[in-house]
C-alpha cells in the first residue's frame, strides 16, 4: 500500500464491504508512501496513527461525489428546514462541531454518516451526494425566502468576463434557435467560434442575444446575465489569430471551427437569486 498526503483511507466494514469509517491522511512516515500513516478522520477529526490493515483502502482525493458539495447540501436543507446545526447534530447522533466543520470545509463523511444526516433531514444519501446530475439544473427546493436582485452594468460585465459556456439566440431557416457556445470576453466584446453554416453563424450581421448563467443547485441560488447587440464576423487575419492564440479553450464540440463571430453588447441587463437579506 502506498498513498499521497491527501488521499482518503477508508476502512472497510467486513461485514458488509462498506465504508465504516474514513479519513484524510495528513502526514507520512516513509518517503516511499508505505504505512504507517497519520490520519485525520472525518467523523472526529481527531488525528491518529495508522497502521492500515487489510480492510483498508487508500483512494486518491476527487474519486467520488464533490465533497464540498455534500457539505453544502447539507447546509442548504437544514436551512430549508429551518433547523440548528445543534438540533440536526442531536438527530443524526453526531457532534455539532463535526457537521459544522463538514458544512464549512471540503469532507468525505463515511455511508454511515450519511445515512444519519439524511434521516436528520427527512432526504435522502442520494439526494445529498447531488444524484440527479444529468437532469437539468434547477429543480431542487426553492429558498424558503428568495429575493431577485438587479444586477449593474460593472457586475453584469463582471460576470460575463469570466468566460465559459453561454448561449446564443440566432434567427435559422429552419426558425428561432438557442444554442451553446464557448465564449470568452475580449475588448468588452463577446467572441466564439463556429463553423460556417452552423446555426451560430446565422449570428452574423444581425442583432443577437446572448445569455450567461450560473446556478447553484446545492444552495438554490443563482444568477444571469443577458446581453443585447449586433453580431459580426470577424474577418482580419490578425484579429483572428490573436483570438485564437488568447483562447482559454477549445471548442467543445470539437472538428473545424474557425469562424471567429463577434457581438458588442448595446444593452447588458441581470439578476441574482439569493436569500432575504443577502
């Protein structure tokens, strides 16, 4: 056996084959990575020497549900609920400075562990490990009091210039399309690449709409940003080029894709979902 600082120890129940307790290895005894091992554990996070035996297994952090994100989500339904952290730690028979130390940092609380907190918060494992993953965003419980804001113009722009995935709205033959595109944001101009005769390239030389969004489905929160403006192609070898060497990705769609389109935002408008008094 051999491990990283960081990776995860977990121990093996040998009655079921399930985790029965687990934690994260913050220091080592042999250069080589071999046992023993001090490890932090997540149920207590009290840190103690490990001599693994043969239940244990060593798994590299990022194996597994974002561990962050069951923290959250934890959080986010006992708020719902509108319960403490005393009163959900009494239910789920745990201490209330290990669920605060879970909701607050990156953990990877054990099955057992999970199992208690759902029961605590009347969910289920699977809905606080995120499951769902593949259906679309935004159908988790809304906050119990949610308030939609305005955004500025600085923070609108401030948003969109941190490039990603938006979409654009286009006039096709075949009628309206929405479709998405990587994008990213130079000279306070939004610029993607297509392929000539894709539906974003109908983009071209008419007024377009284009909408950035971030949702945060463990918390219920949200924001986006809609700009308004012209659409050009981009034509000057130079241009292009730079455009292409400053790129943070490629596009996701792969294949050939070397129209440049550019669109000059003339109306930048937004909105952020979050909690009353937020």
């Amino acid at each position: 056996m051999r491990a990283h600082l960081g990776d995860h120890l977990v121990i093996g129940s040998p009655a079921t084959g399930s985790a029965r307790r687990d934690g994260e290895i913050v220091g080592l005894h042999h250069q080589d990575g071999t046992p023993p091992y001090d490890v932090r554990w997540s149920d207590t996070h009290e840190v103690s020497l490990v001599f693994p035996g043969p239940d244990a297994r060593v798994r590299p952090p990022g194996h597994g549900p974002d561990p962050g994100d069951i923290g959250r989500r934890v959080a986010a339904e006992r708020e719902r609920r509108g319960l403490s952290r005393e009163e959900t730690a009494r239910r789920a028979r745990m201490s209330p400075d290990y669920l605060a130390y879970l909701e607050e940092h990156p953990g990877d609380p054990s099955q057992a562990t999970l199992v208690r907190l759902a029961g605590a918060l009347d969910t289920s494992v699977r809905a606080l490990r995120g499951g769902g993953a593949d259906l679309p965003p935004g159908r988790g419980a809304a906050l119990l009091h949610p308030e939609l804001h305005d955004l500025a113009p600085q923070e609108c722009r401030a948003l969109l210039s941190t490039h990603g995935v938006g979409r654009v709205a286009v006039t096709t033959p075949e009628g309206p399309a929405v479709v998405p595109v990587n994008y990213e944001v130079v000279d306070d101009a939004i610029v993607f690449r297509t392929a000539p005769g894709s539906a974003p390239a109908a983009a071209v030389g008419s007024e377009v709409a284009f909408e950035v969004d971030h949702l945060d489905e463990a918390m219920s929160r949200g924001w986006s940003v809609l700009a308004v403006g012209p659409a050009r192609e981009v034509t000057a070898p130079d241009e292009a080029r730079r455009l292409a060497e400053g790129a943070h990705t490629l596009p996701w769609a792969g294949g050939e894709r070397e129209l440049w389109v550019s669109i000059r935002p003339a109306r930048l408008t937004g909105r952020r979902i979050t909690p009353a008094g937020r």
